[in-house]
C-alpha cells in the first residue's frame, strides 16, 4: 500500500500498488459479500429512501445558487448557509403544501357534517340548472336523485360512521410518519450541503471505478435532467398558479388564494392544473356566475397551453436534451413507479437511458462508441 489508511483521507488518496492480494476465489466471496450487505443495507433504509430522494433532490436543484452563496461567504459554508437553504426549503416547499392540507381535511370534516345533513333534508336544486338547455328534464331529474330527504343516506352514513373515524386514524398515522420523513429529509439536506464537494468527489472516483468514463457522463446527465425537470415543473408550475390565481380573483373565485395555491401545486403534474380550473368554473357556475366561470375555464386553459407547449419543453428538453415526449413519459411513469418523488426520477432515468442508446449507437460522441466503423444506412 502507498500510505496507511486514515479515516478522514479524501476520496481517492490510497490507491493499491499492486493486484494480487486478493485471489480470485476471495474476490468472487467478496463481491457477493458487498452485494448481500447492499441489499441489507436497502431493506433497512427502505422506509427512509423516499426522504434520502427527495434531499439528493433538493441538494441538486439548489447547487448552483449555494455554490456561489458560498464562494462569497466561505466562512458560512459549513453551517449557517446549508441551515438558511433547508429553512428555505421548509417555507418555500412544506409551508406551502401544509397550508393547502389544512383547509382541506377541514374541509373534508365539514363535507362528513354536510352529507350527514342533507341525508335528513335533501340537496337544494341548484338555480342555473332551469337556464340550461333542457332545463325542466334537469330538474327533475335532480329532485328524484338528490332532491328528496333519504337520497344520499348510503353515502351519508358511511361518512358519518365508521369509515370517517378510520379515515381519521389512518390520516392521523400518516401524518407521524410524514412528520417523521420531513424532519429527516431535511436533516440530510443539511448535511448533502455541508459535504456536497466531498460527497461529488466520492460518487465521481466510485462512478469511474465501477463503469468507467460512462458513470461520470451517466452521473451528469442525471444532474442536469433533475435541473431541468425543478424549471420547468416547479417554477412553471408556480408561474401557472399565480396567473390562473389572479384569474381566480377577479372572476370571484371562493377562497381565490387557496385554489391558485393547489392549482401551482396541481400544475407540476402533468394534467393536474387543468382538474382545478375545471372544479373552480363549476364552482361559479353553481353560485350562477355562467359568465365568470367561463372566463375562468378559457384564461386557465390559455395559460396552461402555453406554459404545457412552450415553456416546459424548452426548459426540461433543453436541460435534459430530449424530446418532450419522453420527458413526459418519463414524469408520468415515474409518478406511477415511485410517487411524487418520481416527477424528477423518471425524466432522471430516461435521460440516462436515452444518452446510453445515443452514444451506443454512434449518434453522440462518448466513452461507449461503437469501435468500428459502421457502414452508412
């Protein structure tokens, strides 16, 4: 050996001087030694690999502006920076998502005591049904389903009974364990901060040895895909719920804040922002508003198109250099395959996939070009 090891040596400073101190037998054993610990080290983590994402997340989308915070203040670097960056994060990501779960689970609490109501009363027919186009057939067809006291008593009683009490434990268990990933999420991120240049350095000498020259453009690939993917779904997306916000508010929109907030969270998913613009034209076209809730509907649907076919491809497709159509099968099968986490794993993995194929198949230049000359098609 060159030099004795030492816990704190930087990644890469003790290199073998020679290869035959393990024979073939003894690396085969410990290969499958590594894997087994691998494996256990995974099952132990398991309920926690959803908060380590999430921060390497978080980590990678604030880089940039944290790297340069800290070529201006280096004496900060350790402790008061990445403290500031998980304090913005916490108000910036969680407050928000917090203030819109409030309002809604009491929301859901008023919704039990409503069904219990009109299980005794009936639903008032709404005003505009007579002013639509077979307005009289609506009507009545409104009165006999849900007009009449006893109508809704199925859905009613399962609200008021035992199903609302088990909704409630299950949200409350949930909630713990969320808090719980919360804490540790951010608590990784601090330290994914702190150590950012040793943490590179380590998965860079890691990536090379085990793939070559491919990991390093494999590891960047998956950084710029997650740069990416935090423009043009997280900003786009609070771009969109602050304009259709403002829209809200002017046509009178119940709660105008609250909707434009679940709207900006709604639009990092693709097709979510359109369900809210819908629910809040429905919303004052119960109150009568046929006016407004049509302007309401046309601006939010505007906005939404420009943003879903201008914006977010140049931004995610720039980024991560693929077609928006992979990038969009990429965010909607990784919600499906790992959940929300998945809006910035999937577009990851394609990106990867796709510059693996590219540089295969000779259309890229890089480590793993065909070695021959391919003959034109």
């Amino acid at each position: 050996m060159t030099s004795e090891p030492h816990s704190h040596s930087p990644a890469g400073t003790h290199i073998r001087d020679r290869r035959d101190i393990m024979t073939a037998p003894q690396r085969r054993a410990g290969l499958v030694a590594a894997g087994v610990l691998f494996i256990g080290g995974v099952l132990t983590l398991r309920d926690f690999l959803p908060a380590l994402v999430w921060a390497a997340v978080f980590a990678i989308a604030v880089w940039p502006l944290f790297q340069r915070l800290a070529r201006r203040w280096p004496r900060h670097r350790r402790v008061l920076l990445p403290a500031l960056f998980v304090l913005g994060v916490l108000l910036g990501f969680v407050v928000p998502v917090v203030l819109v779960a409030v309002p809604l689970i009491a929301d859901a609490h008023a919704a039990a005591r409503w069904l219990a109501q009109v299980q005794q009363t009936g639903v008032g027919t709404p005003a505009f049904l007579a002013h639509l186009p077979f307005g009289e057939t609506l009507v009545a067809m409104w009165q006999q389903q849900v007009g009449q006291p006893g109508q809704l008593s199925l859905l009613a009683g399962h609200a008021a009974q035992g199903s609302m009490l088990r909704i409630a434990r299950v949200v409350g268990a949930q909630a713990i364990h969320r808090s719980m990933l919360l804490v540790f999420m951010l608590l990784t991120l601090f330290f994914l901060l702190r150590d950012a240049e040793e943490i590179m350095a380590q998965l860079r000498i890691g990536a090379t040895r085990a793939f070559g020259p491919a990991g390093e453009n494999v590891g960047r690939q998956v950084i710029r895909s997650v740069h990416g993917t935090v423009d043009g779904l997280v900003l786009v997306g609070l771009g969109e719920g602050l304009l259709i916000g403002i829209a809200y508010w002017v046509a009178g929109v119940p709660q105008a804040a609250l909707f434009g907030l679940v709207t900006a969270l709604l639009a990092m998913v693709p097709f979510g922002a359109p369900l809210c613009v819908y629910i809040a034209g429905a919303v004052l076209l119960a109150q009568g508003n046929v006016i407004a809730a049509i302007g309401v509907v046309v601006a939010g649907l505007v906005v939404i198109f420009v943003a879903d076919h201008s914006v977010r491809p140049i931004l995610i497709g720039g980024a991560t250099r693929l077609p928006f159509v992979w990038v969009l099968l990429g965010v909607l099968g990784g919600v499906e395959t790992w959940g929300l986490v998945g809006l910035f794993v999937g577009p990851a993995i394609m990106a990867a996939l796709i510059l693996l194929w590219r540089e295969w198949i000779g259309a890229q230049a890089g480590p793993i070009n065909p070695w021959q000359p391919q003959p034109l098609p």
